[in-house]
C-alpha cells in the first residue's frame, strides 16, 4: 500500500495534513469522504441525498461551501 498525504486548509484558513493508506491516488472526493468524519463526526452522519447524482464531489462541496475547508493538494508521501 502507498501513504498519501492530503494538505488541506481547516475551518480556521490552517494548513494541516492527514496521511491515508490506499493503492491508488484518492480523487478530491475520496480525500474528502476521508476527511469529513475526523473533522466532523456529528456531519459524518447526515446524508448528503441533496447533492448525491445532481452533483459532481457533493462531499468537497459541502465541505468548501458549509465548513471551510479546502484541499490543496494530493501527493504520495515519501
């Protein structure tokens, strides 16, 4: 398995970094289904059927628009 490291801006405009484990490089949506229940475990459990198939990544979107957070990049970590 190859350790990709997502940096991303938090609620506050803070860079931070989360590392996932996974054969392949995660889109933009996948990190952000990985990072909403760490950042946000009460939301983690809502469901997003507004978005869902009326929308492409609702999960980064909801995470830009509602709670401020972005991601910056996605790199293999070394």
């Amino acid at each position: 398995m190859k350790v990709w490291t997502i940096s991303f801006l938090d609620k506050e405009g803070v860079q931070q970094t989360l590392d996932l484990e996974l054969e392949h490089r995660p889109s933009e949506e996948e990190a952000a289904q990985r990072l909403r229940p760490r950042l946000f475990p009460v939301t983690h459990e809502l469901d997003l059927n507004d978005l869902e198939g009326r929308t492409q990544e609702p999960t980064v979107k909801t995470l830009k628009e509602q709670n401020a957070v972005q991601i910056i990049s996605i790199v293999e970590a070394s």
